[in-house]
C-alpha cells in the first residue's frame, strides 16, 4: 500500500454496502449461475454427449463449493488451473496475504479488501468453467446479457433513430447546437450505466422508457459535472489539428446490452461531429461482474443491430461494423482488466496497457467498478481531490463517467455529502446518481 492512502472498503464493516453484497448478492450471483447451467443441460448433452453432462456437473460442483467458501468466510485459495492470468492472479494473492500482520493470517472473503473478494469470485467462476471441458467456453451471463438487449428495445430503437436524424442535419449544426447534443449523448452514456446486472444481483435491469426525455429530469442527480471541460478538450482538439492527424477517445468498456448502444451512439456520433477521428474500445477477456462487455457480447451486439428489422437499428449495426473494417473503431482486449489491481499499479503491471492508454485525447472510463479502481476503492473523504484519489494514474486526460453503486465518492464540495446523506442515506448504491469527473491539465 502507498503511503497515505486510507484503509479499503472491506466485509469488516458490517452492514456495509460491502459487506452486503459479499453476504448477499454474491451468493445469489453464484446460485444463478449455478441455475443456469443446469438449465443448458441439455444443451450440453446435445452438443458433446456424456461428456457434456459430466462437465455440467463438474462446473455445479466447483460453484458450490465456491459458495461453501464463501459463506463460510474460509480462507482464499490459489487458482490451481493454467490460464493466461494464472500467475499474476497467484502473485497478488500472496501480496494481499502479506498486508495480513497476524501470524498465519490468511486472506478471506469478509476480511479482505471488497474488490480484490469480489474480483476473486468472477475469476473463480471462470476456473470453474475452464476446469470442465468441453464446456469451457460457456459465458454463465450470456443469456442475461442478451435479455438486457432485448428489453430495452424500445429504448434502443428511439436511440438509434435519434442518432440519425442527427447525422443527417448534424453539418447545419452551430457551435453550440453541436456542443447540446454532444452534452445529451453524454449524459445519455452516463444513464445508460443504470443497467447493470451485477447490482440487481443478476436480475433484469433494462431500459424501458424513452431515456432521451427524462436526461433533463435526471440533470439534478449529476454530483460533479465536468461536461464542459470534456467539450473545450474536443473542440479545441477539432480547430486545431491539422489535416490527416489524429484525436484518438479511448472509452473503457462497462456493461453490454442498453449501456454498450448508449456508449456506441456517443462514439458514432463524436467521430460524424469530427469532435474524434478515431475511438478506441477496451472489454473484458473473460465475463465479468455479470454483464460486463466481452468482445463476443461487442460482435453480437453489432450483429443484432444489423439484423434488426427496425430501419435505423440495423443501419446503426451496419455503419458500426464499417468503422470497424475502416479502422475508425479499434476493439483492444487486455488481461488487465480483470485483475483485481487498482489501477494507480497498471504501469508497473500492464506497461504495454498504460503505453497504449497514453495515445488517447481522452479516456473515458464507464461505471462504478472503473471508478472503485480508479480509486482504489478506498475510504476517502468525499471531499479529497480526484487528482489526488488516483494516485498517479495520469495516462491521458481521463473522465469517469459512473453512476454511483459503491460507497466511494471522491471529488465533492465541502457539505454536499452530508446533505446528501441526511435526506437519502442510501446515496451512494443505488445507481440514481452519476458523475462526470474528469482529471487532466485545463
Ligand atoms: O457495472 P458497474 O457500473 O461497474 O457496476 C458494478 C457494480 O456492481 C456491484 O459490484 C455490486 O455488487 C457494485 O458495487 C459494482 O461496483
Ligand atoms: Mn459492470
């Protein structure tokens, strides 16, 4: 641990958001997972025969007892199975159990810091899924993802329209009309990042109602605002370059489904207003925190859209897939992602990451566990600067772009905290907040 830095959110603080979710929805995120593959059974059957059967119990097994472990606080143990992360998932274990003073201390689930646990339950989930062969490729969040898609339709199909009615009109556009709708898809991303599965607990969360007209209700519950330094970056960026070069916005994946489209119409619509000539996207490499963005989740999604028999959606799947050919959008895989490693710690860990990062104008990093590793996910004071909560995490002028579901906030103005908490007690899990908090030279 770096100096000065204060104590991690941890199950030791009982009837803490983190110590509820390891008590309660991590077990019920298991158990689903469970559920569901006993529901491909034969699935499974059909496609590999005994073996596939065998394997679906094998899995069953390994989750259970995973579950066991957990419940019972045991201690957390090494991965055992070979895969490309393996040894450095191993190291860091060893490095979490010696910050552990207590003779023969061991890490383990409620005393541990929260997301080092909670990281370590996904990556168990998928050691037990590599661990059954020749089920091992099989994505437990799959379906739920695909239901998230499939109702927020209507959303997605007003989203999809909107984005281009814009295109058509978008070279009439002024300054300032530009800079409105850049604003709109904004907050539009931000909203978008409602939807996760991994706080309902797996449990739909969709977006069933017009989220373009309620961004201006929603305004309120925007705690930092950064908006405008995020325009004067790109349009500054835009005036200024010259012919053939370059301005690269990284976008640091969170959720697929409704979230991924409002990210993919933000990133549609800063390379037509020429605010970027390039995005560059960054997902998972194994699933994650329930409906985290794989890249098979990236390629369905886009799939999907041109399918679609809605006019716009599909013509939406269809330039998508072009800016991809074209090279305009860059998908990048990392192993990084789905370490447990804050990410004051990725250019000693991930060089080659943290290298390719510092490319960008702008990085945008969607959702809250971004933002817990962003800060380590630490008990700061509300009121310490983002600058300093990153601790020297500075690859390119980056902005967080979450909605708030940890009881982590950095970056607020001396009171409104307290005011906050006096009214609403819950702030900070439920997702009805959001920020845009940018870091980097004005
Ligand atoms: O998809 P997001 O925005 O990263 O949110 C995932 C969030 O789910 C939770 O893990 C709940 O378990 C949050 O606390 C966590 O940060
Ligand atoms: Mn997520």
């Amino acid at each position: 641990m770096m100096a000065g830095s204060p104590a991690s959110l941890s199950g030791q603080d009982v009837g803490s958001f983190a110590y509820l979710t390891i008590k309660d929805r991590i077990p019920q995120i298991l158990t689903k997972a469970i559920d569901t593959l006993h529901r491909h059974k034969n699935e499974f059957f059909e496609k590999h025969g005994e073996k596939g059967t065998e394997a679906e119990k094998k899995a069953i097994s390994l989750l259970s007892k995973l579950r066991n472990e957990l419940q019972t606080d045991k201690p957390i143990i090494p991965f055992v199975e070979k895969f490309v992360d393996t040894d450095i998932w191993n190291q860091y274990l060893e490095y979490q159990q010696s910050l552990i003073n207590e003779n023969d201390g061991k890490p383990r689930w409620f005393y541990s810091p929260w997301l080092f646990v909670e990281c370590y339950m996904y990556r168990r989930i998928h050691e037990a899924i590599i661990q059954s062969p020749p089920i091992d490729d099989f994505d437990v969040f799959k379906e739920s993802k695909e239901k998230n898609f499939f109702e927020s339709q209507e959303s997605l199909v007003a989203l999809c329209t909107h984005l281009q009615e814009l295109r058509t009109t978008i070279e009439d556009l002024d300054e300032n009309q530009l800079k409105d709708e850049f604003f709109k898809l904004l907050q539009i991303s931000l909203w978008g990042n409602k939807c996760d599965l991994s706080l309902s607990g797996g449990e739909t969360s969709s977006q069933r109602t017009n989220i373009i007209n309620s961004v201006e209700e929603l305004k309120p519950f925007i705690l930092v605002n950064d908006m405008e330094h995020l325009w004067s970056l790109l349009n500054n960026c835009k005036k200024t370059r010259e012919k053939a070069s370059v301005t690269r916005v990284d976008v640091v994946l969170d959720n697929s489904g409704f979230e991924l489209v409002t990210d993919l119409v933000l990133a549609d619509f800063l390379l037509c207003s020429q605010l970027a000539t390039e995005i560059h996207f960054y997902g998972k490499t194994i699933p994650w925190f329930v409906s985290d963005t794989t890249v098979h989740d990236f390629n369905w999604l886009i799939e999907q859209m041109k399918g679609s028999n809605h006019k716009w959606m599909s013509k939406c799947g269809a330039d998508w897939e072009n800016s991809i050919k074209m090279g305009r959008w860059v998908y990048h895989d990392h192993i990084f992602w789905t370490l447990p490693h804050e990410f004051c710690v990725m250019s000693q860990v991930a060089p080659d990451l943290y290298a390719e990062l510092q490319k960008a104008h702008l990085i945008l990093f969607k959702g809250d566990l971004n933002y817990r590793k962003l800060t380590g996910d630490r008990k700061w004071a509300c009121t310490i600067p983002f600058h300093q909560a990153l601790r020297g995490f500075h690859p390119a002028p980056l902005c967080s772009v979450r909605t708030l579901k940890a009881e982590v906030q950095v970056g607020l103005q001396p009171g409104q905290a307290e005011q906050l908490a006096a009214s609403e007690p819950n702030w900070m899990t439920t997702g009805k907040y959001g920020i845009f908090q940018f870091d980097g030279p004005l």
